[in-house]
C-alpha cells in the first residue's frame, strides 16, 4: 500500500522556476491550487500582468487529496437552509450546477484530459434515525426543482436506509484538470513561480508589497488562493472557521460502477475511478482536525472499513483537510469592506472542487469589474444572523478546547518510544529519535499562534491540532500557514 494519493499517480511535472528577484505585478495570486490556477485561467485573456506563486508544486496541495467529484448534492445543504432559508440554499445549488458547467465547458474547449465523466450522485444515511435529514434535503431540492429520486439504496451492498438521487453530476482527475489549466495560463502569458513562499504582507499607497522568502513583490491586487490565510489571525480568521481533517483510501474493484455518494452524518464518501484498473475511493474518519491527531490507528480503522465494505484489493491511503465555515458557505470576494485590492477564495467545507472553480470566476469577475450574480452570495464581509453566531460560538469552543489541549498536553498514548516531548535550556522541544540513535530536535511550538505539536508517527511530522501546519522531522515547514520552521540549531539544545 502506497501512503500518497492516488491523484499523483504518475504525474510527472517539470519544476518551474522560483522567484530569485524583487518584481512588480499588477495581479498576484497566492497559492497554485484549484482556486488559484481558475483565477489565473479566467484572467488569461485580460491586459493585466498575471503573477501566480506557489511555495510547493502546483497542484499538489489539498487539491491533488480530494475524492475529485463535482457535484451540488453536497452533504452542507441542510445547514446552509438552517442559516439562511430556502431561496439562498436554492441559489447555493444554483451556483455548483453553474461551476460543474464552468468545468465542463473547459473539459470540452481545452480537450482536457482529466478523466471527466458524467455521473449520479446520491446522498444517503445509514441510520433510521436520520431519515428525516434525507426528508429535508428532499423538499430543498424540490423547492429548487431539481430532477431528483428518493430510494432504499444504493447501487452496491453498502449500509444505506434512505437516499436522494440526481444524475446530472460527473467526477474527474483533479490534478489533470489543475495542471492542464496550468499549461494553458503558462502559453497564455501569466508568470507562474513555484517553490515561492509568500511570509509577509504590508500594505502599500496603491496595493500590497508581498514579501517572499527572499524577494518582495510589487501588486496592485492581491488574491489569497493559499487554502489558509498564511498570515497571523487575518480579521480573526482563525475564530471564523475552523479545519475538518478526513482520512482517504483507493483499492482496485472488478467494476466502475459510475456513482458517486456521501452519507449525511458521519461522512461516508464513495465514488470510483478508472484508468488501467477500476478503483473504488473512500474517504470517512471526518472531524475537526484537532480531534483527529492519531494517524495510524485511523489508516487501521479506514483500512477496516475499506477490507469490510468495499475491496480488500487496497493500493492508496491519504488524508486532507479543509477549511470549513460556520454557515456552510464559502468566503469568496473581496477580504474588508471598502478595500478592493485583498480578494480570497476559501472556507468550501469540502467542496472545493466547484467552489474554487466559481472562486477563480468571481474573483477574476471582480478584477475585470464584470457582474456575478454569485459575489453578494459567497461575500466575506456578509453579515452575522443568530444560526451563525451559534454556530460560530460552539465552534470556537470546540476550537478552543483543542488550542487549551494543546497547551497542556505534552505528549500522546499513540507516540512511539523513540518520540519526546521535554524543556531543554527553557524551550519545548520536540524530539524524534531516528534508527541510527540520532536525535532530530526541534521546537515544539507552532510558529502560527503557538499551539503545541503532535506527532505524526506515519509521516513522521510535527503537525499542529489548531490550524493545520505540519513540519519534518528537522523542522522545516512543509505545509502552511506557518511560514517559519521550527529548526533548533544544534547548539541551542
Ligand atoms: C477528504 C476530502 C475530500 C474532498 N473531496 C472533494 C470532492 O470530492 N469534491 C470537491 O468539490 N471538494 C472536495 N474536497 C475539498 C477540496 O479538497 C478543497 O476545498 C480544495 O482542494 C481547496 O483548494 P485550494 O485551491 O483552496 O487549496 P490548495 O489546493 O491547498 O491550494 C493552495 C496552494 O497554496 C499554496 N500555498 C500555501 N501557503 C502558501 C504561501 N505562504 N505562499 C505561497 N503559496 C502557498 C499551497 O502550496 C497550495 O498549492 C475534499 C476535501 C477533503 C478534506
């Protein structure tokens, strides 16, 4: 069993160069996912100097650890109507339908080979008990007269007591697609940098100066397509959202079986996928991340799960996580009131396929000044209702649980002998102790806002419960938003 995604089969991409000196842009955007390679693709055709940075590969962040499926029978739909009501869960709808075409109509004109294909979707429970959830998300779909089934179960042996239907949904490879877009806006004109770490941003008389690791830039605008703000609390940020972490795996099956599904509660998310072989996909395991620290006994249960319900054939095991909101909609426009040169596009509660896609159209609408019936919808700056604050309250003190946890906490039941947690000369380290005796020590503390790290005993990496961040061994950051490493010279220790 392979511990990657099954998405980066075989992708085998030519670096692009990093950025080695100060430049000046009229457009940069932060982050080289789906969300800011759509931005990109929709700002091709402008005058406007394009510079897109990525402190990774393009493609190859949350993105390329998805399931890949496009759809808007999404498992958010009954919170966003107990947030909002009805017409604006109709107009959600509305908008992933138009972000599923947005993609389709750039499979077909680009000839993009990204294994798109049409597909049913279904969402379902397993549970009695949660049948009237099913009910409700039947009458919104109803009342946003959608072509929709109601059934028993669905089309494999697997636990299902009720589900809903439609079949005018599809899959792809989200990589393929990413990368693809990325060809296109590189033949096009836009400047792409990879291995480009943005650390800091100032504001400037007109625009932003963005520092990197070792250059500045220069922009007019600037769009945070980095998954997670990668500057401190950002207008409390970290109080409006939090991480839910997900935990996938890939087995060869004898058959595609062209669906896709999810579970309403307690996620269980199915589809399939074929190349040389016909793949099942599963993700479950969902919770906020800071409640989801223990890695390998998770890939047993996932392993399980997999073994007792769908292929005992298992190739692929991973995991993701996103950015989830407390209204269930994404953020999506121009970050403050009255500023518009700091756009963002996140917070998809797991549905970033279609959202980032309407992201990269929206924001790039927004530049070029051109109407979106959707800007006011996904707006960043839309206003507080009483089922936000409750559940932005009982988020935060789930969140603030895990930050007050990871104060006290020092070390975990799930921690191998060779791992440590202890004060030298004053500082929390963190120490791992390698097959050769060696001690790899490093800060125990996140650079972001401070929490203190887990280990990750299958990766072998410090990652934060809080806000996601995740270290080696040696201490160097490998994923945002900490923009600083956690090395300690040998000397310090
Ligand atoms: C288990 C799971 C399954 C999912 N399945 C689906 C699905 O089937 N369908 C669907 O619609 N959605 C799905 N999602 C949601 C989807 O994965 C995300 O919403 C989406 O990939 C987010 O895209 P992004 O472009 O915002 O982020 P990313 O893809 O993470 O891109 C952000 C980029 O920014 C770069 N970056 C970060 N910090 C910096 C910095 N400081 N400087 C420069 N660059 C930086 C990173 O390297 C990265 O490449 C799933 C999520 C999970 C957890």
């Amino acid at each position: 069993m392979i511990n990657n995604s099954l998405w980066l089969k075989g992708i085998k991409t030519s670096a692009l160069p990093s950025l080695k000196k100060d430049i000046e842009t009229d457009i940069l955007i932060i982050g080289g996912g789906i969300t800011g390679i759509s931005t990109a693709f929709y700002l091709k055709d402008s005058n406007l100097n394009v510079t897109l940075i990525d402190s990774d590969k393009i493609g190859f962040g949350a993105t390329s650890k998805t399931t890949g499926k496009l759809t808007y029978l999404q498992d958010t739909l009954t919170k966003i109507k107990s947030v909002y009501g009805t017409e604006v869960t109709r107009k959600y709808i509305e908008s992933q339908k138009y972000a599923i075409e947005l993609i389709k109509t750039n499979v077909i004109e680009h000839n993009i080979k990204c294994n798109f294909e049409s597909n049913n979707s279904y969402v379902f429970t397993n549970q009695n008990k949660d049948k009237k959830v099913i009910k409700d998300l039947d009458t919104i779909l109803k009342k946003a007269n959608t072509n929709h089934k109601k059934s028993f179960s669905l089309p494999i042996k697997y636990p299902c007591k009720l589900n809903v239907k439609v079949n005018d949904t599809a899959v792809f490879h989200p990589v393929k697609y990413v990368l693809t877009l990325k060809d296109i806006c590189l033949k096009r004109g836009i400047n792409i940098y990879e291995r480009t770490k943005a650390i800091d941003i100032d504001k400037a008389e007109d625009g932003y100066i963005v520092k990197t690791v070792s250059n500045k830039i220069k922009a007019r605008k600037v769009i945070l397509a980095c998954h997670y703000p990668f500057f401190i609390i950002p207008k409390l940020f970290p109080l409006k959202t939090h991480l839910e972490k997900s935990y996938v795996s890939a087995g060869v099956t004898d058959k595609n079986k062209m669906f896709n599904a999810i579970s309403m509660k307690d996620v269980h998310s199915i589809r399939y996928y074929s190349d040389s072989k016909d793949y099942i996909i599963y993700a479950g395991l969902s919770k906020t991340l800071g409640q989801n620290m223990d890695n390998e006994k998770n890939y047993k249960d996932l392993i399980w799960h997999m073994k007792s319900n769908l292929t005992k054939d298992i190739k692929y095991y991973w995991f993701n996580y996103d950015v989830m909101t407390e209204d269930s909609l994404p953020i999506i426009g121009y970050y403050e009131k009255n500023n518009k040169n700091l756009l963002i596009g996140t917070g998809y509660n797991t549905w970033g396929m279609t959202n980032g896609t309407l992201a990269g159209k929206i924001l790039s609408d927004l530049i070029l000044e051109k109407e979106n019936k959707y800007t006011k919808l996904f707006s960043p700056t839309r206003s507080l209702n009483i089922m936000k604050f409750i559940n932005l309250t009982n988020s935060n003190i789930k969140s603030g649980f895990t930050y007050i946890l990871s104060k006290i906490k020092t070390s975990y039941s799930f921690y191998p002998k060779n791992v440590k947690v202890e004060m030298r000369n004053g500082k929390r380290c963190g120490i791992y102790i390698d097959e050769n005796g060696y001690e790899h020590v490093v800060s125990n503390i996140c650079p972001h806002m401070k929490c203190r790290l887990v280990f990750n005993p299958v990766d072998k990496t410090w990652d934060c419960p809080c806000h996601g961040s995740r270290f080696n061994i040696d201490g160097k950051s490998i994923k945002g938003p900490s923009v600083f490493d956690i090395s300690i010279k040998s000397t310090d220790n």
